[in-house]
C-alpha cells in the first residue's frame, strides 16, 4: 500500500473522547482526532491540556468515559468496551526510554517478538536496529549508550512489532537542542517510511511546525483546531489557537462596509456587519520599508537579531507598540522612521 493510499482513510479514529478525572473535571472534552498512515500528527498544547491522557486512551492505558477509539474496523475502545493495552497494535516510546538495563539493545527490541521464529526475530531486529542506524550497537546495553542512542533504541523496540500506530510522548525533551533536531529529523523519517500512523506529544510549536505533517492544538482538554502546519499558522480559528504556534498582534474591533479599522490600517473581513471580531496579523506580515513610502508611519524603537530574522520592535503614531519580523539583512536601526504595510497572507480576522 502506498502512503497516498494510506491516507485515504484514518488507520486510528478518535471519535468523541472523554475522560473524567472527578465530578465535572475533564482531563479530556469531546476530541475527535484522525491519524493516517505514514504521517506524523504533532498534539501540541501547554502543560495540563490533556496530551499525555488522550495519548495514554489510545495506548490502553486510560478508559473513556464516553466516545470511541477505532483502528480500521477493530473498536479499541468505546461503550462498554475497553480493549486491553497488550491487544492493541500501538507502539509508545516515552520521554525516559523504559529500556531493560540488563538486556542489550537486540535483547531490548526482540523483546515484543516472541511470536515469530528465532530466525524471523533475528531478521526483524536487525531491519529495525539498521532503521535507526544503530545495526553496530545491538550488543551494547543501555548504560553504554548515549542519551540519543537510547531514544533510537527504544524507536527500535517499538516499531519492531508493526504497530498500527506510533505515540510519542515529548520523546526529545530531555536532549539537547542540536541532538534534538538531529534525532527529531531521523526519528520522523523512519516513521514515515513505516507506513505507520504516528502521534508525537509536544509542548514546542517550533518543532511541530517544522515537523508534522497535520497538528491538533489542545487546551483545556479540547481540541480547539486541527490541520496542516501552515494552513493553523495562516489562518488560525481563534486568538489561541493563533497564540500557540507563535507570535500574533490582536486587535479587537467591529465589522462595518466588510472591513475592520486597525491601527495599521483597514482589513477585509468576512463576518457580518457590526460582529465583534479580531485581527491577528503575524509579525512575519509587517512589512517596514522607508519612511517615504505608502503605508503607516512608525518608529523603530529596537533592533534584535534572532538567527536569520531580525526582530524590529516599532512604535505606532498613536503610540501602540508592534512587532515584525524581518530578513536578516533589513538595514532598519533603532531611531529610524519607517513606513509600514501589510502582507495579507500572515492577516486573518475571528
């Protein structure tokens, strides 16, 4: 089967979930959630939110007090019905390993295997080992390896059985930026190449935006919006949603001829007449150029380069205070008078 044709219909469906942790508090309200084959859903949200319970529901771990979790025509779980942990095709890899300190690293990824031969289980290990480039370690155990080496060992050990779906729960968070990217990268390769549904816990919007292939924001138990990386970033659902994969400037105001007035000028909106509304526009969307061009008048009161951007910190005639983000190469210092537009792509209007 191909990827294509894996995606054409969800391999797991999270349909309704609800998970009580006492009286009227959820843990988990009404998330409906689809994981595809061969891609890599990132749930991102801050601590509290409910990413690690609703991972742990797919995982067998937690039971639903009400909704539905399928894998193709199996029900996992559902009314009256909690399939167990063990019977449930679900690979999880946690932030601490888990590995067996006294087995070594093919002992640790052979440990899910004892239905196949001896010969297929040799053969199984090696392919998953080889997968994560870690084929030269299989004897070594997990005191001699590095942090990073683990992580791809416990990768390994899960993948080996063929799950129908992957759970990653904040897996890089305890390793440092560099190997964290570099582990990212591997990691979200191999899992692609599986074939295999995968759903990685994050708090770090960076990271899900540079590497799912669809996010689901959570807050407060809610799955609040859900989608490609750059369709949440450009067209939020709300100023939450917005603020959880970034930087936003908010402005509140009242549809009247189809446009809302701002202080950087006068937006399209599509909301009906007098609604009470939001502009969010991404600093990536401030445009600053000289100050004799067309546009709003500005200052700019700081300068802060962050990597390849620079950060322009710039005051407003009216003395609101905005912020764009700009190549590292705009020649624009502090106590410049600038001239400012907007990019509708980063604008949208809830």
């Amino acid at each position: 089967m191909t990827q294509g044709q894996a995606a054409a219909s969800p391999r797991i469906e999270i349909s309704g979930a609800q998970i009580r942790l006492g009286g009227d508090l959820m843990a988990v309200r009404d998330a409906s959630l689809a994981l595809h084959g061969g891609k890599v859903t990132a749930l991102l949200g801050p601590s509290g939110a409910g990413k690690s319970t609703l991972l742990r529901a797919i995982a067998g771990l937690e039971r639903l007090d009400a909704g539905e979790i399928r894998s193709g025509d199996e029900t996992w779980s559902g009314p009256g019905l909690h399939l167990a942990p063990e019977k449930r095709r679900c690979g999880v890899v946690f932030q601490d390993f888990a590995l067996f300190p006294h087995l070594t690293a093919a002992q640790n990824v052979a440990f899910g295997l004892r239905d196949l031969s001896a010969s297929a289980r040799r053969e199984r290990v090696k392919t998953c080992l080889d997968a994560v480039e870690l084929g030269h370690r299989a004897r070594a155990y997990p005191h001699e390896l590095s942090g990073g080496e683990q992580q791809r060992v416990a990768l390994a050990r899960a993948l080996a059985p063929e799950p129908a779906v992957m759970l990653l729960d904040e897996p890089f968070s305890g390793l440092d930026r560099r190997l964290r990217a570099d582990l990212s990268a591997m990691t979200l390769d191999v899992l692609r190449r599986s074939g295999t549904a995968s759903l990685i816990i994050t708090h770090d919007a960076d990271d899900a935006l540079a590497s799912a292939d669809d996010i689901a924001l959570m807050e407060r138990g809610v799955i609040i919006q859900s989608g490609a990386p750059d369709a949440l970033y450009l067209s939020p659902a709300s100023e939450n949603a917005a603020r959880m994969l970034g930087e936003v400037i908010a402005f509140a105001g009242q549809v009247k001829a189809g446009q809302v007035d701002t202080p950087l000028g006068a937006i399209a909106a599509g909301q009906g007449e007098g609604a009470s509304v939001t502009v969010l526009i991404r600093p990536e969307g401030i445009v600053v150029a000289e100050a004799d061009r067309p546009g709003v008048a500005a200052k700019v009161i700081s300068r802060r380069a962050a990597g390849p951007v620079v950060v322009l910190a710039l005051e407003l005639a009216g003395g609101e205070r905005v912020s764009a983000r700009a190549p590292v190469s705009h020649p624009a210092k502090a106590g410049d008078a600038g001239s400012l537009s907007l990019d509708p792509a980063f604008v949208s209007v809830v």
